[in-house]
C-alpha cells in the first residue's frame, strides 16, 4: 500500500493557528470527506436482492479516544456500534436493520462469502485518502479566510 501524504506538514502547521472548535470541524470534515469515498464503493458493489443493504450504508463520525482525535467510518445498520453485535431492539423486518450484511461479506456454514465491504475499503485507500487531504485543505481555507 502506497499513500501520498506530502501534504501533510503544511496541514498541521495550519492546523496549529486554528482554535479547538475550528480544528475539531476541519477533522471531522477531512475523515468524513475519506469515509464517503469508501461508503460509496460499498454502496455500489453490496450485492442487491432487495437493496436494503446498500441502502443502510452510512457514514458515521464521533470522537476519538484521544483528545483532539476524530474517527471516522463505514457503518452499516443494524449492528449495535457499540458490542458489534446484531441490534436487538431492532426487527428484522425494519428497513434500517440490515443486520445480514456480515452473513453476506465473511460467510456462513452453509453460504459462502461474497466480500463487498473489505475489497472496497482495500481498493480505495488511496483516493480516500486524497480525498479527506483535499478536503482539510479546503476546510481550513474556509475557515482562514473567515
């Protein structure tokens, strides 16, 4: 795997003139701008039967573990985020609950695996990664220019 992140070293040096709240909104920005671009891989090769998975492909931002650290992700619901397990409070019959995807990418005993999600994510690296550069690099223009 290759990345370019010549970019970068301006960046922080930009992101150092810019206060907390600005800082945390040019982040957030910049990892979402990433995580679309896999999002939407995702969403155009998850295979369709009725569409319901495609459809419960979501982008989901929050904070990191760290202070000043914003993560940002592919997430499709009907998992509960926080054990990784199926959400139980939500019905199978629910459109938002499309609990079956990691049947479909890793496989059952009697099914074998179709992978949408990892091959998306393997494939598009670089161009998210493009993608969320450019975009903290509009994100703090906007706001210098303020």
């Amino acid at each position: 795997m290759h990345l370019d992140f010549s970019g970068l070293e301006q960046i922080a040096k930009d992101l150092e003139t810019l206060s907390k709240s600005e800082n945390k909104k040019v982040l957030r920005e910049a990892t979402r701008a990433g995580a679309e671009v896999v999002a939407e891989v995702v969403r155009e090769t998850a295979p369709i039967l009725t569409g319901k998975m495609s459809r419960n492909v979501v982008v989901i931002t929050q904070k990191g573990r760290r202070l000043g650290e914003v993560a940002s992700g592919v997430h499709i619901r009907g998992v509960n985020p926080e054990t990784g397990n199926s959400d139980n409070s939500m019905k199978a019959s629910n459109p938002k609950n499309a609990f079956y995807w990691r049947f479909v990418e890793l496989g059952t005993s009697t099914m074998p695996p179709h992978p949408f999600v990892r091959p998306a994510y393997d494939n598009n690296q670089d161009r998210a990664a493009e993608a969320a550069i450019a975009r903290a690099n509009v994100a703090i223009d906007e706001v210098l220019s303020k």
